[in-house]
C-alpha cells in the first residue's frame, strides 16, 4: 500500500493563522473537533517560535519523534515507525512537513507508553502513540489538538458466551481484560463496571495472550486496534462491538513535555491537517479496515 505524499510546508504567515483560525473549518463535526478536545497547553506561540525547520527541538534543525515498541498495525506497519506506512506514521511524518522538517531530519526513539505520559523530562519532541487526551495526563504533560477521534470496542473468542453479548450489562460477569493505564481500561471500570476485577497486562501482546488461553474472555481495545487483532492476529475472535464516544468524543493527541515550548506550533500543524483534509485522507487509506460494528449500550 502506497503512501500519501504529505502536502507541502506551510508558508510561514499560514502556519500561525492555521492554528487560531482554521480549526473552525474542520471537515469533523463539533464532537469531533481535536482542537477543542485537546485542552493544548504550552507558550503562547509566535512567528518565530514556529519558523519552519527552526523549532527549539532536543537537536537543532531535527525533529525527534517517539512511540512505543512493538510498533502495532494499523498506526505503523512492520514494527518500523520510520517507514512512513501506518496512520500514525504517516501523520507523524504530515505534521513534521508541515513543522518545516522532510523526512530525513526525522528521528525516531523507543518510548513506552506508561513513561511517555508520565511527570519528567522526555527524550522525544512529541510522542505518538495512541494516546487520548484526558484532564488526568495533562497534569503530567502537554497534548497537542486531537489529530484522530476514536471509540473503545470489545473482542472475544468466537463461541464464547461475552461474544454473544449485545449490551453493556452482558458483560459485567465477564472476565474483562485490558493495557495497564489505557482509556480501554478506563471503559471496563467506568463504563462497563464488572462485578470482578479486570485483567491488567503491560501489553497488547500480553493481553492477546491472554485472550487465546483463555486467561480472559474479552479485551477493550479502540476499534481499529480491534478489526486489526481480529483480522490478522487472532482470527479466532470477534469484534463483539463498540461503545458510544464521550460528549466530546475521545481523542489521541501527540504528547509532549509539561510546558514545551513546542506544544502550540505542534497543535497549529495538527490544525492545519484537519483543515486541508491530509488528516481525514491517511484515515481513510490506512484505517479503512476500522468500519462500523454494533454499539453496545
């Protein structure tokens, strides 16, 4: 599968107006404008803060990028963050054109997901990795505008009885399952409350693991994330269905440091995605797989 090519950097003046007045142009509807989801914080920026290629980054003149490893499909391809393929790759690589840096001033670091949210200096200039924006990790670090609007979805082994489930109260005697610190964790205790303690793993792997021993009989991750497994991992489950989005959608923003000075020329680039449509053309190209499935409620 070919990549889009990213569209050209930004001139100076439109970066800057982008961030403060092209937010209102999104294609998205109003629940699912990254802008007012995110909450960016950050110095207010200014013409020179954000001149393209010349940004106060960890290296001057480069961009450095972090993310978790194993890389999963469909947001990389191949366990290589650094080969553009992938929705987030593909935007990590749309928002450094647009930030003035090709991809060849782009690098790429190891950042686990529970350190890349967690209080203190961080190796990377912005993270991509998943991550919804909550009030709770903005206490720790900066997030970018939301750059992808997502729902939580269930999967279980086909046959079993959390597979047959067609509503949110069918699952609350379910061994529930779930990545240590996720928003999907947070949608087994806050939305389907089961009546048992749900599984937590440091890991997808682990908790697909889990699944196919039967450690668990159903795992909360986002829908992409869920076609994918389903489809090519475990091909023994099923998408059982997904979950209703918050009053403001949830949303994956790009992390970066408490305070950086980076944060709002990071979200202007965001803005200016959503606005000229690269954000919803890479969805539609690497996401395409993640289609409706039944809303349990």
């Amino acid at each position: 599968m070919s990549l889009r090519k990213p569209s050209a950097v930004l001139p100076l003046a439109a970066l800057v107006v982008a961030a403060t007045a092209l937010t209102g142009c999104a294609p998205q509807d109003a629940k699912s404008d990254g802008a007012a989801a995110s909450g960016a914080s950050g110095s207010a920026r200014t013409a020179a803060d954000c001149a393209p290629g010349a940004l106060a980054t960890r290296t001057a003149g480069k961009l450095t990028i972090g993310t978790d490893k194993p890389a999963y499909d469909p947001w990389f391809s191949g366990d290589e963050p650094a080969n553009g393929k992938g929705f987030e790759s593909a935007v990590a690589y749309a928002v450094a054109e647009k930030l003035g840096y090709p991809k060849d001033k782009v690098g790429w670091v190891v950042a686990p997901f529970g350190k890349a949210t967690a209080p203190g200096a961080k190796d990377f200039d912005f993270d991509i990795n998943q991550v919804s924006i909550s009030d709770e990790r903005r206490q720790a670090v900066d997030f970018s505008s939301g750059y992808y609007s997502v729902r939580q979805a269930v999967i279980a082994l086909k046959g079993s009885k959390a597979a047959g489930a067609k509503s949110i109260a069918d699952l609350k005697d379910a061994k529930l399952g779930a990545q240590i610190g996720s928003t999907s964790l947070d949608t087994i205790t806050n939305t389907i409350k089961p009546s048992g303690q749900p599984a937590v793993f440091d890991s997808n792997d682990l908790a697909k693991a889990a699944l196919k021993n039967g450690q668990v009989e159903a795992l909360v991750v986002d829908l992409p994330t869920a076609f994918y497994i389903t489809g090519a991992e475990v091909p023994e489950a099923q998408v059982v269905g997904q979950f209703e989005s918050a009053a403001q959608g949830e949303q994956f923003g790009l992390v970066l440091d408490k305070g950086s000075r980076l944060t709002s020329c990071v979200s202007g680039a965001v803005d200016a995605l959503r606005a000229d449509g690269t954000l919803a053309k890479l969805e539609k190209q690497w996401l395409s797989d993640a289609v409706s499935a039944p809303v349990l409620k």
